[in-house]
C-alpha cells in the first residue's frame, strides 16, 4: 500500500482517545435499524516488522537453544540505516504458496520444554513513567536487527527479552539479557497540531541483533532499571518461510489504535472530542495498557500458551507484517484472530479474504473485529509506522479520490464493505455483561463439552459483541451455534456464536465476544470467574484442531439456520428497563456527533455451572458500567 505524509508540524509527539461506535439493533423480526451509540473503550495495539528460520513444521525435536551471541550496540548515535526494510525483506519472501505442515509441532513441544520462569512478570510498587520504551519494528526476521529506544530517569537499566508461551505454566522463558546500560531521559513528544499525532524522535538506546536462540514467537521485552522500576515492549519474532498449520495474528494496529501514551490516541485526547486521525508507533505503549504490552497479555498471550501447551504447530505475524506480505496467509491451514482485531486496513482484509476462497479456515475469537478500516503511512523508523483514522469521510483527504481508502468504519459509506459478509456475523454494540446461551449443542464445535440446548457460561458475552443481522450479506451456510438475547445502552440485541464454510471448503468460526480468549487463561478478568473456563477450552481445541488439518467444510459442513433462529430466537428477546431510552439513530459513520445513552441492563440469571445447566431466558433488572472494549 502506498505511504502518505501525516500533517506538516509531525516530528515529535505525545498521547490520546476519543470516538464512538455505532449501535445495530437486532428484533424478532430479524429487520435491523442501525443506530449510534457513544463509548468509551480501553484495550490495544501495536504494529509490524518481519521473521524467520527454524521451521515449526519440522518432525525432529529441536534441541535446546545455545547461549545466546546477540550482540548490542549501546546508544548508537542515531537511528540505524542498516536494517533490513520491509522492502528488502519482500524479496526474502517465498514466490508461491507453500502446502501447509502437519498439525502438531516437534520444535514446539522441545521449546516449551526448555526451563519456564515467572520472572517476566512486574512486581513491587511502579510509578508507570521511570522507564519506557518502544521498538524500532512491530516485528523483527530472526536473524535480522531493531533497535531498542529506552527513556530511562535511573543511572541504569539492563533488558531482558521473553519468549512467551506454555513453558510449564509460568507463560515465559528467558532467551537473552542485555549489558547494563545508562539511563538516560529522552525528549518530550509534542503532538502535532493537526493529526494530533504523538510521535517520539528519541536517540535509539541499543541495537539488538537476534540469532537462532530466538526461536520464532511472541517475545516481551522487559525493562529493568537498577531502581526498582520495569515496563514492557512486545515484540514478534517471524519466519517469512513458514507453513505452519496455525497461524495467531497479534493485534498491533489495534493496540496502537488505544494507546493513550502522550495523551492521545484513536479515541481520546486531553480535551471533550478530542482523538487523534493518525497515531504512531514510533513512541511507548502506556503503561496503564498492559504495563507497556497493549492488549498482549490479557487479550492474546492465554491463547499463545493454549496453543503451544497443545504442541500445535503455530506461528505467528503481526497486524502490520500482513500488510506488507499478504501472501504469507496463504500458506497456513487456519489463521486466528485474536480477542480484539478492530482495525484492519484494506491490504489487510483483501489478504485474509483471499486466503479464505482458497480453503484456509479462519477463526474469530474475538468480537468488533476488522470494524475500522484504517491505512498507513511511513515514519522516519520506515514505512507502516503511521496508522491512519478519520472516521469521518469528509476529512479524509482520499474521500472523492479513491473512496476504497478512506477510513470510516468498515461497514459505512463511501464504500460499505460490512466485516460480517466475511465473519458471519458483525459487530452490534458495548458495554454488555451477559452469559452465553448454547442453541446449537449437536454442533461438532460443542463435543466434549457437556454443554445442552439452553446450557449457559456465565458472563462470557461482554464487553463487545457480534451478531447475525440484515444490514449485511451473511453467508448463505451460516449456523448460529449461540444465540444469547443482551440489552446494550437498554436495547434488545443478540450475541451470536457462528460457523460458516465457504465455496472453497474454508470454514469461518466466530465467537461473538471479546471475552473469549480471556476465559482460556488461568487469570481471569471481571466479570469472568473460574477460568480457564472448561467448555470454553474445548471449544477452542475443537475448532484449533479441525482447523489445522485442512479445509473444515468437507468435515463439518456447516448447517444453515441463522434466518430460523433470528426469526424465532429459543430465548429472548429481553425486554428494555422503563424508562426505555432512545437510542440515537444513524445509518453511518461520517457524522462527528455523538449521543449519550444509558448503560446496558446487566442480566440477573444465575447458574451454578459452566457446562450443562439448562435454564429458561434470563430477565434484565440491573445496570452495569463496564468499561467499553
């Protein structure tokens, strides 16, 4: 995708958020009246970069790593000249599709093997501001070179880089620990007065060259000052040559997209109505947002562990690197998007929709995903480091020009491409805390669970949530294997569960909410309870592996009922709370207002478990404020 310039007075910058979401309503009847809702959202981000060697589809256990020989270059003058660009690395890039490998991985039973640690993780009292730091690439080739830029108010700070998986259950393995550097505190970045762009120009702090012992993956680098404080940078490892039959996509576009670090980001900025148009990834996460790791941690890394502990051969690429190798999907069984993956640019969904029609399974275990369409630009770090949002159609300077560019919302004018045409089902609305109502139990995603006609898993429905609907073109194989009635902002709603298969026989699962992967880890958040939940986990290995063996829909066709089940929903619809409010009506996303509305009824109905429990739909009488997702 071509670069563009964000506004002139870009050089440095500093932090934000603001925005809101639209609101689809869903009745009985099925019709759909598209409505607007005002939010307030707090979750990810963070974008790109490249990876190789060490294929996971090798049938040999790998050995243990060696000691690692990375070598570091403390505070270069400058950021560095001679890292490879996502330009070069394109020619790095298989010429055609590779058949994707077996299902389970040797290499990755051996890694997770190797000594587990806990010691990733921040302990002791953090002021969030001492040290900070960000990565010159979202991702990094292994073998190849980033720099690291470290603001630091102690006289000296080391790194320690983690190579996150199972590992036991301590989730961390430590690959490698830098010298002992000085602190030293970097310049303010301003935000730019147009794009409100926060932006940093910091003197990189050292270069990082890794070699075989960084063995592809998600990696966490920790920041450790002599004083007591730490932070995060994530990082993603990549093999530009891999087919491993699981494919996990980290998130960093949306995770950039909820960065408030300066002050501003997609949504908010220091003032009412104010957000940021272009945010980049040249500055630190907040330490507010995972302690510096976005939504890596409690959004992505249970499911990094899920997989790994299985032995299941698994790679994995950021948000950016599919933009810059879209034909990487291609050579994977399944690829996974994760617990929230809103911000998609059109490269983006092109790569993965094509990777569909050729057979490759997708499964959405999140909700509100590929809803903001967004492009990117370069930053002196390189190109994909600027990620662009209007929302607004009219201030996008690519509206009239090349309306497929311009960034409103997915499903909005001026060119309406509504992300359930290739999920199933499509975002609808937030905050929600609800559970979720099994519809479908003889679905073959649901064996082994226990789980029968009307069983419910207790809050699993929040804070976002996908539904069927009529604004869209849904797949004419859609089956709703859950369909759980919601008030959201005191509106009736379903959340969906849904699994479709496609002409190619790719088959498209989708969860419908952004606490699933959440409740397949061992920490759970509110309002969660008793995770890792246990029909949440085999659902999750059921769909993992039936889709890393090939193409679903010869296996496990897929049934149609979605038109019977909006028509004649087994449970619900809820009834609003009196007063019932009114909720702003709008049919699309070019407009700067916003409304106030109440927040969404949160279901009293109980169940004393996670499996089987059959009840009769459950009766809203309470309010909740759960934080938008």
């Amino acid at each position: 995708m071509s670069d563009e310039q964000p506004d002139p007075s870009q050089t440095n910058k500093h932090r934000s958020r603001s925005g809101s979401k639209p609101m689809h309503r869903r009745q009985r009847s099925s019709l759909v009246t598209p409505l607007r809702i005002a939010i307030v959202i707090a979750v990810l981000l963070v974008g790109t970069g490249a990876l190789f060697a060490n294929k996971l589809v090798s049938s040999k256990a790998r050995t243990a790593p060696t000691k690692p020989t990375t070598t570091t270059q403390t505070r270069p003058s400058s950021p560095s000249t001679t890292q490879p660009t996502a330009l070069a690395l394109a020619n790095e890039v298989p010429k055609h599709r590779l058949s994707p490998g077996p299902l389970y991985s040797a290499a990755i039973e051996a890694q997770n093997k190797l000594p587990g640690t806990s010691a990733w993780r921040i302990t002791g009292p953090q002021s969030g501001t001492s040290i900070m730091g960000y990565a010159s690439a979202t991702s990094v080739v292994m073998g190849k070179s980033f720099q690291l830029f470290v603001s630091d108010n102690s006289p000296t700070f080391v790194v320690q880089a983690y190579r996150m998986g199972y590992y036991q259950g301590l989730y961390g393995h430590l690959v490698w620990t830098s010298p002992t550097i000085t602190g030293v505190v970097q310049p303010a970045c301003p935000p730019s007065q147009t794009s409100h762009t926060v932006s940093c120009n910091w003197q990189p702090s050292l270069q990082i060259t890794t070699n075989s012992s960084w063995f592809p993956g998600d990696y966490i680098l920790k920041l450790v000052s002599n004083t007591g404080q730490e932070s995060y940078v994530p990082i993603t490892v990549i093999d530009l040559h891999s087919n491993s039959a699981v494919l996990l996509i980290n998130a960093v576009t949306t995770w950039q997209a909820y960065n408030l670090w300066g002050g501003w980001d997609l949504y908010f900025g220091p003032y009412q109505g104010a957000r940021s148009t272009i945010v980049s990834f040249d500055r630190p996460y907040s330490y507010a947002f995972g302690q510096g790791a976005a939504d890596f941690i409690g959004n992505e890394l249970p499911m990094v562990a899920l997989t790994e502990e299985m032995g299941l051969n698994v790679s994995y690429l950021t948000s950016i690197d599919i933009n810059e190798y879209p034909q990487l999907l291609k050579n994977h069984s399944e690829i996974v998007s994760l617990g929230h993956d809103e911000y998609w640019s059109p490269k983006m969904r092109a790569a993965i929709t094509s990777a569909r029609n050729i057979g490759v399974n997708l499964a959405f275990l999140g909700a509100n995903a590929i809803f903001r369409r967004i492009r990117f630009a370069s930053s002196p770090l390189g190109r994909d480091r600027l990620e662009i949002n209007y929302r607004i159609a009219s201030l996008d300077p690519e509206y009239g020009k090349n309306n497929a560019l311009v960034t409103t919302n997915w499903p909005s004018p001026p060119d309406p491409q509504p992300e359930g045409d290739l999920i199933g089902v499509q975002y609808q609305c937030n905050p929600v805390r609800y559970p979720m109502i099994i519809t479908d139990p003889t679905a073959w995603v649901f064996h082994g669970t226990g789980l029968t006609m009307g069983s419910e898993i207790p809050n699993l429905v929040g804070s976002e949530f996908d539904g069927y609907g009529s604004n869209y073109s849904p797949p004419a194989s859609l089956q709703l294997l859950a369909n759980s009635p919601v008030l959201c902002r005191n509106v009736p709603y379903f959340a969906d569960m849904s699994y479709y298969t496609a002409s190619s026989g790719a088959g498209v699962f989708a969860t419908g909410t952004n606490l699933w992967v959440a409740a397949n880890g061992t920490q759970c958040p509110p309002p969660l309870s008793g995770c890792p939940i246990s029909p949440v986990v085999t659902i999750t290995k059921n769909v993992l592996i039936a889709f890393g063996t090939g193409p679903a829909g010869p296996t496990h066709p897929a049934h149609p009922n979605a038109a019977e089940v909006a028509a004649h929903p087994p449970y619900g619809p809820l009834i609003p709370t009196t007063p019932t409010t009114t909720a702003p009506v709008s049919t699309t996303t070019t407009s700067s207002t916003t409304s106030t509305t109440t927040t969404a009824p949160v279901s009293t109905t109980t169940t004393s478990s996670t499996t089987s429990t059959t009840t009769t739909a459950p009766v809203s009488t309470t309010t909740t404020s759960a934080p938008a997702g």
